[in-house]
C-alpha cells in the first residue's frame, strides 16, 4: 500500500516487548513516521533508520535490527565478520560497516548514510549501536540477523584466536550457506524452538 508523497511501512508500536508482540502491536507508518493505521506510537529513531533503507532498496521487504547480547559488543569493534565459522561464510563478501559516531540516528539524513553504507549487502553492522539485516521476506530478513548474532557470538567468544579459512574456502561455503534458502530455513529453525505455537506465523 502506498502514500502520496511516499510509500508506508509496517512496524511495531513503541515500547513492544519482541517476547510478546502480536500482530495487534503492528502499525502502518506513513511518511514522516506518523501512523496511518493502528493505535499507538512508533520509536522514531527506528523510522529513520528503517524508512530510508527500504527507499533505498526497493526490492527490501523487511530490516531487522536489535540491540542484541552479541551484536552490539562486537559493533563495538566497527570490524566486518571474518571468516572464522561457517555461518560467518554467509556474509563473505556481503557485508558493510557504519562506521559512525551517530549511534542515535536523529533524522532520516543518518538513516541515509546507514543505507549508503548498506549498499546492495544483506547485512551491516552499525559501530557501537548494532546488526541489522535486509531480506526479501521478512523470514530471510530475521534469519540472516540470527545468523549474524551467532556469528557476532563466536567472534566475541573465540577473540583472537580463531583461525579464519581461506577466501576460496568462503566462496565456496557461501554458495550454500549464503543462500537465501538458508536465511529462510534459520527463520524456521527459531520459529520451531521458540514458538509454542508455530502455526501463528505465517
């Protein structure tokens, strides 16, 4: 559904518990943030980052982004993903880093240069603030975001010395774990063991 002046999005109403959320905690944001359907207020600064990364990518039907145990430390780095794990293989040469001391995005022009630095990746860590991920669906969005925190996870817990594996031995992981049948299949890998009833996401 589209806006004149802009297109809309859907997102959740501020202060949403992930762990509770339901499809009534969705609203339709307008251009501008301002909320075209639904009750309640959105998290600005989420509009600001998302809003101009889906102009930016049109073919982009979800972002995701959280602050996340493993995520936000390793972003602190403001260092890409080695190849040190096999999941990390999913991201060999698709993925960027905002290397930027706004880590509160204050209006669309910070979500702008979160997009420029995105590029055409799926995934980007935002320095001192965070991952966030882009997918077609909004399943390969979430899953290539858990796989980036397990990756964030093993960097944070192997340090220094893990060994990473050749470019040629990525390239040739990335052809399948990099595929979006994988970002897919992690999504429903969470949803089987978190979800108590499967049946409600479609």
């Amino acid at each position: 559904m589209g806006l004149a002046g802009g297109r809309t999005y859907l997102g959740s109403r501020s202060g949403t518990d992930f762990t509770q959320a339901t499809i009534g905690d969705l609203v339709l944001v307008g251009p501008g943030g301002a909320v075209f359907e639904g009750e309640g207020d959105i998290n600005i600064t989420a509009y600001y980052i998302h809003g101009p990364i889906h102009d930016a990518r049109p073919e982009v039907t979800a972002a995701a982004h959280a602050h996340t145990q493993y995520g936000t430390p390793w972003a602190a780095t403001a260092e890409p993903f080695s190849m040190i794990c096999q999941e990390a293989t999913a991201f060999f040469e698709d993925q960027s880093v905002f290397d930027d001391e706004e880590v509160q995005v204050l209006s669309t022009d910070g979500g702008k240069r979160i997009a420029a630095a995105l590029g055409e990746t799926k995934g980007i860590l935002l320095r001192n603030h965070g991952l966030l991920s882009v997918g077609a669906s909004v399943a390969e969005a979430v899953g290539w975001f858990l796989m980036m925190e397990r990756v964030s996870e093993v960097h944070i817990k192997a340090g220094s010395r893990a060994k990473p594996i050749s470019d040629e031995a990525a390239r040739i992981a990335n052809v399948e774990i990099g595929a979006v049948s994988s970002g897919w299949a992690t999504f429903q890998f969470a949803v089987r063991s978190k979800v108590p009833d499967p049946s409600v996401v479609d």
